[in-house]
C-alpha cells in the first residue's frame, strides 16, 4: 500500500496508473475508520474491478468545522486507520497535512473556496452555515489530487452526497458519485467516528433518531402524512430522551432536497441530535 502526502505525490501515481488504463476508485475520509467506511472501500472496489486502484483519503479537514465545533478533539487513530486499510486491499492512502492542503491559509496566502448555492442551504447547512463551503472546497481539491473516475460517497450524509453530485456536475469533474447505504450498529445507530464521544447513558438514548426513521417510515406506508405531524412526533420522540435534544427534522424530496409538505413513501426525513456537545445525524428513505 502506497503513502501519498502531497497533491503532487498522489497525482503522480494516478497519472502512472491511467496511462496504463487503471480505473481509480476513490474514497474521502476524515479517518477514524469503521465499518461503514470499510463498506464504501469495498463498494469503491467492486467498481473498478481488482485490476483497478482503489484509493483512500484520510484528512480532518478544518474548513468544514465552525470555531466553535470539534476539530481540536476529532477522534484520530492513523495506525489503526492504516491497518484496516490494508486489510481491505487499499492500493493508496492520501494523507495530506493542513500545511500542504491550505499552505498559508492563517497568513492570508489561501484565498479560494468552492461554493454550492442551493442544495446545501438548509438542514445541514442550515445548522452549520460555513460547513458545506469547507467540504465543497476540500472535496475539488481531493479530486483534483487523486484524479478518480469515480468516487464513494455514504448515504448517512445524504445532503452532502447530493451537494458533492452537483458540485460534480457543475464544475465538470469527469468521474462518477455513487453513493453507498448506510451502515448501523445492530440496534440501529449510524456508524460515526463521533459516537466514541457518547457517554454510556448518551449512546443508550442514540437509538431515537433510527427509531424515529423506523416510526415514521411505518407511519408513511399506508396513507400520506403531512410533515408538521411528522414533526411534532419525532419532537415527543426526542423529548422523552433526558440526554437528547433535536436540532432539526425535516422531510424532503430525495433529489432537489426541498420540503415536502404532505409527507408519503419516497419522501426521505433527515435529523440531527444533540447528546451534550455531541451532535449526531441520520436520514432515510421513507
Ligand atoms: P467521515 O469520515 O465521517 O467524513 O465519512 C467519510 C465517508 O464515509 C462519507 O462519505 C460518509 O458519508 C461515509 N460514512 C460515514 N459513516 C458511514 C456509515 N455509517 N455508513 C456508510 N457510510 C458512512
């Protein structure tokens, strides 16, 4: 497995490869890996075939944090990170630093930014406004290091897998998005490298946002629902956990991502919860 550390680094190596016709398979990470990241490892891989690349980025990106959220204490464990790569056949580990990803940026000799208008408005981007503009910019700039042709992307961050498909389009970044399905803990939590941060009474209660899926997508299958009664459902739902409180709900078309007042089979929900500091999402088809 190779050790890149510099955009130059990584695009040398893929460029060696796509003489030769390789298909690079590509997958972003801010590390701490788990599971659900080993399984778009393995989706990256099916696509490009054995005789293809796959390559994994590990990079905590400070762009797409606020000041007041958690870069500082983002769970990091490289050597494990490594070995799990390994153990699932990763050709290549992109490993920037900050120094080489935004040489200058605190001194003023970083100056441009990637920004998607639309899809990253609400929901996520309602709640952190400047995120999506740190993950827009980091993304163009791993693709334009790596040189994929096509890149994996997880369900569990829906929003930001429909920003990074337009973001794709847009700028005409010749690879293809595809987007993975979510992988959870046998009693229905999200894989997150943020769940280390859960307390015993915390992560006990974390099962509210799959069991508000799970109840909303039953009370969906028979008959359309309007989404203010969604809404205050999933509201009592999080109430009734002392160490939970919701940021937002929302239920959207899966595509445009607008809201959709009378929610039926095919809408998709969203929701972010509050654990103390703690902030976890998930969303699903309903
Ligand atoms: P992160 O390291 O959390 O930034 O995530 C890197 C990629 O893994 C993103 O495309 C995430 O959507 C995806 N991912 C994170 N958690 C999961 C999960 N539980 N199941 C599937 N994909 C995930």
């Amino acid at each position: 497995m190779r050790i890149a550390k510099t955009p130059a680094a990584i695009q040398r190596l893929a460029r060696i490869w796509k003489q030769d016709g390789v298909r690079i398979g590509f997958v972003p990470t801010m590390g701490y890996l788990h599971e659900g990241h080993a399984s778009l490892i393995r989706v990256a891989r099916r696509r490009v075939g054995t005789a293809g690349k796959v390559v994994v980025s590990i990079y905590v990106n400070p762009t797409q944090f606020a000041p007041n959220e958690d870069l500082s204490r983002y769970p990091r464990d490289l050597p494990r990170d490594l070995r799990m790569c390994r153990a699932e056949g990763v050709d290549a580990v992109f490993l920037p630093s900050d120094a080489v990803m935004y040489p200058g940026r605190d001194a003023g000799g970083y100056s441009t930014y990637v920004v998607e208008e639309r899809l990253s408005l609400g929901m996520e981007g309602g709640s952190r406004p400047t995120h999506f503009r740190g993950v827009t910019t980091v993304v163009a700039k791993l693709f334009n290091a790596v040189l994929p042709d096509i890149a994996v992307f997880g369900a569990k961050d829906w929003q930001q897998a429909a920003v990074i498909r337009r973001m794709t389009a847009d700028l005409n970044f010749p690879l293809r998005i595809e987007v993975a399905p979510t992988h959870r803990e046998p009693d229905g939590l999200a894989m997150s490298s943020r769940n280390v941060y859960l307390n015993p009474e915390q992560r006990a209660q974390a099962v509210v946002l799959s069991r508000a899926l799970r109840e909303c997508r039953r009370r969906v299958a028979r008959r359309r629902i309007p989404a203010t009664e969604l809404r205050n459902q999933v509201m009592a739902m999080v109430s009734a956990c002392s160490a939970a409180r919701l940021d937002y709900v929302e239920f959207f078309d899966p595509d445009t991502l607008e809201p959709v007042a009378r929610v039926g089979k095919g809408s998709r929900m969203a929701l972010a919860v509050f654990f103390g500091h703690t902030r976890l999402i998930d969303n699903g088809g309903l």
